[in-house]
C-alpha cells in the first residue's frame, strides 16, 4: 500500500436537456465515490464534479483540467493519483500534411470543451518521481487517452462465453459522440470566426486558454513535446479499445455504466486488493457474459500491470 496521500477527481455528465443525454454517469460517480473510501481515499481529497441540477462546478473543460492541475501540482513521491471519468467519448480526426490519417481520443465535457490524449499525457509527465496516476474511464474510444503509454491488456487478451445474452437496444446506449456534431456544434458557436481555417482554430477561438493542448497553436506546429517517460506511472484502464464504444445502460430502473458496474462488482468481490491487470481481466469477462460488445483495456508500464489497484485497500 502507498505511503502517500491519495486524491482524487471524479466527474459524471448525463448532458441533461440535449439530445445526447445519458442517464448512469452520476450514478457511476456516486458508485466510485463510495468504493474508494475502502482504499484510503479520505472524502476532504476527492473532487467530485458532475452536471446534477445544482451542481456548484460543473464538468466543463476548462474545470476539469483546473482540478487535474490542482491535483498534479499537490503531489508529491508515493502519492496516488485517481481521475474518473463517466461520459461521452469522442475521436479527433487528425489530418498532417504528409502524414499518415490518425484518430485520436478524448473525453466529452458538458460544455463540449473536449479533453484529450494530450492532455493526459502532459499531465503524466509532470508527476513528481514515486507518484503514480490512474484513469479509468468509462466513455467511448477511451482505449489510448493517454497518449504513447504501452497496451498491456485488451480484445485479443478476452475469452468470448459462449451463447452470451444480448442487453436490449432500448436500454443501452452507447457513450459516444461522433466528431461531426462535435464540429457542428463548434462551426455554429465559432460563427463569427469567418477567419478560422480549421476546427482547431475555431475551438481555439472559442475557449481560448481554457481550449486542449492538442489544439494549441504550440502544439500543432510542432513546437510542444510531449513524449513520455522511458517509465512513467500513467496507468489507464479504459471501458473499451480505441475504435468502440462503451454502453450506459438502465435495468430494473437503475442506469448504469456497464464497465463501471462491472468494476465496482470485481472489486466487491476481489477481498484485499486486486491488480490493475486482473481486475481488467475480470471486468472484461464480466461484460462478455452480459453480452456487451466492448473490450476493456488496459494501458502502463510492465510493472504498474501487475501492481494493486489505486495501491490496495487501506
């Protein structure tokens, strides 16, 4: 068990009265919320941001981005670092003169201020030596949010049940938005942008300092490096592979994230501590036997593979 302290920033959108909405990530939050507390977590350490009515922050980019900095800039050797994320996941088509075409991923504010890959890998990198920083999210596309660390488990590691039952269509619903109404929705805010060339510049414009560092004119001309460490202490455990989708889910009135649920399960039932390798592993065969057509995945160092979750119970 670390040593250190542990933090935490949590964060559910349902992206209520839009025509994207979700009905279980505040639900996964409160989930998450409470399950932590078993591996030291103390309440006055975690942040909790979602889009509840009467929420006093909301998930909006730029606040999530706030509280992970805050986050990184507190910590210190052996600290525990933990960010949750239940919501819309998207990928960015990413188009370079003489390059091949790549999509990369990212988390969807409520404010569609998007979150990235970028992101997540400049904050890795600014860990203090000792500390570690965990993900999980249960979003779309959420396998490689951060960017360049090693796939250590994912669809080719599952074993498919057989006959598995299928959950009904009506109530599943996958947790993903397509880029183009991401840039629909930027072409109609940045209307008055006549000037802007490309949807970096348009996202640019709108939320200024507040905006990714992938769109970041330093970053698209080449001038940020991001690469990681030969080591590092990122530790990624997404809901499914890059190109799939993650599925909310409402049974017997109850929404839900279905890999959150599947998580929340294996740990309930994993005693002590479980590594971040076995509770993938478990949470994957949970999934398949249900009948979700989603992979989970998990990304770090070889040694963080095997490692306890979040460090143990306490």
């Amino acid at each position: 068990m670390s040593k250190g302290t542990k933090r935490a920033v949590l964060v559910g959108c349902n992206y209520p009265k839009t025509q994207f909405s979700l009905h279980g990530c505040i639900n996964d939050v409160e989930a998450i919320s409470g399950m932590i507390l078993n591996f030291g977590f103390k309440e006055s350490n975690v942040n909790v941001l979602t889009d509840a009515p009467g929420s006093p922050v909301l998930p909006t980019g730029a606040n999530i981005k706030d509280a992970l900095n805050k986050m990184v800039n507190k910590a210190k050797p052996g600290d525990v670092l933990f960010f949750y994320f239940s919501g819309h996941g998207t990928r960015i088509p990413i188009f370079q003169p003489g390059q091949p075409f790549k999509q990369d991923e990212a988390i969807v504010a409520c404010d569609l201020n998007l979150v990235t890959d970028v992101d997540f890998r400049g904050l890795v990198n600014r860990l203090p030596e000792g500390a570690s920083f965990t993900i999980l999210s249960d979003s779309c596309h959420s396998g490689g949010l951060i960017e360049k660390e090693k796939e250590q488990f994912g669809a080719e590691h599952i074993m498919t049940p057989v006959n598995p039952h299928k959950p009904e269509p009506s109530k599943a619903k996958a947790k993903s938005l397509t880029f183009d109404i991401i840039h629909s929705a930027i072409d109609t805010a940045a209307g008055i942008l006549h000037d802007a060339a490309n949807v970096g510049q348009k996202i640019f414009g709108i939320f200024g300092k507040d905006v990714s560092l992938k769109f970041h004119p330093h970053y698209v001309d080449g001038l940020m490096v991001l690469d990681p460490l030969e080591e590092d202490e990122g530790i990624l455990l997404s809901g499914c592979e890059a190109n799939e989708t993650s599925y909310d889910l409402v049974l017997e009135n109850k929404a839900f994230g279905a890999f959150t649920d599947a998580v929340v399960n294996v740990i309930i039932n994993s005693g002590p501590g479980i590594s971040n390798r076995h509770l993938v592993a478990e949470a994957a065969m949970i999934l398949k036997k249900n009948g979700f057509e989603q992979n989970p995945c998990l990304y770090c160092s070889d040694e963080n593979a095997n490692t306890l979750f979040l460090g143990g119970f306490a």
